[in-house]
C-alpha cells in the first residue's frame, strides 16, 4: 500500500512538472483594462496553467519571457481585454424552466434561437395566448407562458382564462417568477380542488393566483413536468449558451435547492457545467428561506446547510453563504413600501415574516455564514438592516459581508446607514428600465419611482456595489446592466433620477472586481493581477471610448476562461 502510494505521488508530481513545463502564452491586445488601481490598462497578459503569470508590456515582462518558453499569442491584438465578467445573482434552474414556456412580453427580448417581439395591451394579450394555446405544443399539456404584467395586460384572472381556454390547461407566468395566474384546467392539472381544498397562503382559487409563498404549492406540483430531463437539459444549454453571449465567466446561483434539494441540484449544476467545453464557473448558494417546522427535520435541514461544501468541485464552487428572503417581488409590486406606501392603499407582501426572518438571519450568523437577504421595498430594507445591526451588536463579527440583493426601493438614510454597518449590495438596476415610467404612474409615483435601483447612491456612500441580472428579470448581459446603471434611460425613453448615475469605470468595477467582493472570490476574480485566474472578457471596442449611450452595443467576440479561449459561435444564416 504504501508503495502505491509512493508511486501516486510520484506521477501526480511528474504531472504537475509537465503542466508547469507547458510553453507560457502571452496575449497582447489594443487595451487590457485590468480593474487593478496599481495598473489600470495595459498591453498584454502572460498565463500558464490557468492562471495569471504577469501583465503590462512585451518589455515589461522581459525577464519572465527569457526564464520561461512563451508563445506570443496576438489573436486580441484589435481587441479589449477586461476581467471576466461575474453575475453574482441569477437562477439557473429558474432560467431553464422560463426558457421552456413561451414568452409573450411586454418588452422586446433576445434569445438565441430566437427574438421576441412585444404584446402590450388586454385584447392584443388575450388574443395572442388564445391562439397560441390553440396551436402551441401538444393538447393535453399545459400552454406556459412567461412574460405577463398586469400593468401592461391588465388584470387577467381564471374567469379570463376560462373563456378563451376553457379545456386546456393555461398558466400565465408573471414577469417575474413570483405569481401565476391559470384557469380551471390547470387547477385540475394541478391537483386542486377549489370546492374542497384549503386555500394555501397567498393563493386565491377563484381568481387562480398563486402568488409568493403560495407559487410554493403550486410549483410542487409542476417541477415533476417542467424539469423533466429532454426540458432540464435544453434549458440549461440555452442558459450556458446566454451567460457566455454575455461575456460571463462566473455566476452564482443565489438560492440553490428551491425544486429538488440541495444535493441533487448541486450535481445538475456539476453535470450541467463541470465539462471542459464549458467556460463558465458557478457558485451555489443555499436557500434557507422555509426551514421545516418539526425538530428532528430541521435538525437535518441545517445539518444539510452546514454540509453543504463537501458538494463542491472545481467548477462549482460552494462556500460558506446562505440565502435570505425578506419581502416580495418587484415586477409585481410585492415589495414591502414605508409611509407613504403605494398609491392604490394596497400592502406588498412578506416572503418571510420579520419575526421568522430575524430567527433565521441569527442562527445562520452565530453558524458564521455569510448572509445574502433578498430585499425590494424600503420596509424591507429597515427590518433587514435592523437584523443586522442586532447581529453585530450581539455577536461582533469582522468582515461580515452581509449581502443585500435587488434592494429594488431604498432612502438615502438607509444606504448610509447600510454602509455603517458594513453590508454589500448586490444591486437590480433594470428596474429602473422595465418599470421606471410605468410605477411613476401606478403604485410609487414619480418621485419614488424616478429613484429606484438607487446605484449612485451605493456608490457615494463606498458600499462595494455589483450588478446582477437575476436572469430572467433582466438579460444575463452586464454590459446592458452597466449601460442602465450609467444612463438611467428608461425602456420608454425618459431619463430618471440622473444624480444616481454612475461612471462608466465604476459600472465595470460592480461587473468585475465587486461582483467578486461579495462572493469572497476576489482573491481569484475580478481583477487582471498576477496570480489570479486568467479569465477575461474579450471585447471589439474599449468602454471608455465609446459613448456611454453606445455601452451595451459594443460587441463581444467571447471570452478567455482560465486561460484558454472560447470565441461566441455565431448562428448559421438560415
């Protein structure tokens, strides 16, 4: 045995001199753009096995270029090189179901294979569902479709549904993922009983909605037919196909075993992503939103948490993080909102009431995990922050990171407040673009609604601020996250709140450098320094020279993770 093991070693050792006698590769290029305050741009980047070796000139690493054999790679020599971009919120289990529904819109989307064009309006709507419900996909399945918005459809209920589909099962999905509303074939699909049945929390049978805690019942009884293997399958291709068009080399999935567990989604994400063909790196974070109620399995619940790292592999990384969920949705207007709360009298809703959420925030702190809240309305925003600063007065912790998600409607008061007690801000700024006009109109008014995704505050009062797409609330796209977040222009044109516009560096930075910061990755990511991983976002135009109104057009030829280069295969003309 322990020959064998001599002789393990020894090969292992003779791989690793082999790997490091590789030839080193130097990229050169019109511009590096390092994010690296030290250096900001340069000329090239040398790499080996994977990693940063050194960056600035040909001349400048002279003496690495005589010790070292190299080859001198000018592939990017029209190009710009960046760090390689990382959204640190987004869903992509989520994303592969949405991406199997048909997508009626009120907004204008991308995808690859496809683009989808705009249904606003009830009767252009209903039309559109009706006769896509007629025709799409097999009869007896459900017709899915994501995309609806009651502001821009109206108020559309089972009544509705009934008459334009009264035999086949038709469940609209919200704009977001937070409500559905089906008729009574879906009810019966689904298993519900209106006649019989207790209604669940948040779920209103005669209406058919199910909304927030109550998408929980009705989801239960969906995952087996929308996670099938053919669909899973298909939609996490397209969702690996959208995160490298994006320029993405790192996401993380913030809210892992909502469907299936933790453990088996963790080994779809290992079989989804750990290929060599596949230049993404992925970060789960657990959810712990609904601990369950009897001892014994919240014993193991938390056991599960705590163990969770032992999931991990090269590609898909687990670390010390779990996920919070404070108020409700934004797109549907579920976010708990202060005085004067929304126009119409109506109360957003709670994901977790604050009494349970501040149980939950203290066990996971005295555990030492990172905290991540998903938080939307400014009363979200104050229970949140009061739970942390309990935390910190009662058990002191360095370091912290305490990561506020979407943060979709904060004061200025919060956000210095925030910043006092040390939190992270994982920010939404399409909000801003979806909805800015219309919640000016209805719910907010304009004040309020101008100020939404408030990014320059963030940014002024030193919060390490990122950008997230939370994918499919926004495109997986950074450079369109970082085009609202400097513009400010709303989908309908108007310019809202331009004191809460940021720069162009600083935009790439939340896309980069702080992205990382909250994920505890910024000692690999984030930055073009030496020792770090060699992943780089490639582009055909350098951001600081365009205008900023041209920001999310500049196109992006691919990416460069851990040293090896994977262009963006563009589609064959039909």
């Amino acid at each position: 045995m322990r020959a064998l093991k001599f002789l393990l070693l020894a090969i292992s050792g003779l791989a690793t001199l082999a790997a490091a006698a590789e030839p080193m590769r130097v990229y050169t290029a019109r511009a590096i753009i390092t994010m690296d305050e030290s250096l900001p741009r340069a000329g090239a980047v040398a790499v080996a096995d994977g990693r940063i070796v050194a960056v600035g000139s040909l001349e400048s690493m002279g003496a690495w270029l005589k010790a070292r054999e190299h080859v001198i790679d000018d592939r990017f020599a029209d190009k710009v090189l960046l760090p390689g971009f990382i959204d640190n919120h987004l869903h992509p289990l989520m994303a592969a179901i949405l991406l199997n529904t048909r997508w009626i819109t009120p907004q204008r989307w991308s995808l690859p294979g496809r683009s989808v064009e705009p249904t606003r309006g009830r009767a252009a709507y209903l039309q559109r569902v009706a006769a896509e419900a007629a025709t799409d996909g097999v009869p007896d399945d459900p017709f899915i479709t994501w995309g609806y918005h009651e502001l821009w459809h109206s108020v559309i209920r089972r009544a509705d549904l009934d008459r334009i589909a009264p035999e086949r099962p038709v469940i609209l999905w919200q704009r977001s993922f937070h409500e559905i509303v089906v008729n009574s074939a879906a009810l019966q699909w689904l298993g519900f009983n209106p006649e019989v049945d207790t209604e669940p929390v948040d779920v209103r049978f005669d209406l058919g909605l199910f909304s927030e805690r109550g998408l929980t019942a009705a989801l239960s009884r969906m995952v087996p037919y929308l996670l099938t293997p053919d669909r899973l399958n298909a939609g996490l291709e397209a969702v690996r196909s959208i995160v490298h068009q994006g320029g993405i080399t790192t996401i993380a999935d913030m809210g892992i075993g909502l469907y299936l567990g933790l453990r088996e989604e963790a080994a779809i994400h290992r079989s989804a992503f750990e290929s060599p063909d596949v230049p993404i790196r992925i970060v789960l974070v657990p959810s712990a939103s609904r601990p369950p109620p009897r001892d014994a399995q919240r014993q193991a619940w938390l056991q599960a948490i705590d163990g969770f790292s032992g999931a991990a592999s090269p590609k898909v990384r687990v670390g010390r993080h779990v996920k919070l969920m404070a108020d409700g949705g934004f797109f549907a207007q579920y976010m708990r909102m202060n005085p004067p709360g929304y126009i119409d009298g109506h109360e957003g809703k709670w994901l977790t009431p604050p009494a349970e959420l501040e149980k939950l925030a203290k066990l996971f702190w005295d555990r030492g995990l990172q905290l991540h809240f998903h938080v939307n309305g400014d009363e979200g925003m104050d229970v949140v922050l009061d739970i942390l600063e309990e935390n910190l007065t009662e058990s002191p912790r360095p370091d912290h990171r305490t990561t506020l998600h979407h943060v979709g409607f904060a004061t200025n008061d919060q956000l210095r407040r925030a910043a006092r007690l040390g939190a992270v801000i994982s920010a939404q700024p399409y909000y801003i673009w979806a909805l800015g006009d219309l919640y000016a109109d209805h719910g907010l008014g304009y004040d309020r609604a101008s100020q939404m995704s408030r990014v320059g505050a963030m940014v002024r009062n030193g919060i390490p601020t990122s950008l997230h797409s939370d994918f499919t609330m926004a495109p997986a796209a950074p450079l369109t996250l970082a085009w609202v977040a400097v513009n400010r222009v709303t989908s309908e044109g108007s310019l809202m709140a331009p004191e809460e516009r940021i720069s162009v560096a600083e935009a790439l930075r939340a896309v980069t450098l702080d992205a990382a910061f909250a994920l505890r990755m910024e000692d690999e990511i984030g930055s073009i320094v030496a020792g770090k991983r060699a992943d780089f976002t490639v582009l055909e135009r350098d951001p600081f020279t365009v205008p900023p109104m041209q920001l999310k057009d500049i196109p992006i030829w691919g990416t460069v993770f851990e040293g090896k280069p994977y262009p963006i295969l563009k589609a064959a003309a039909p």
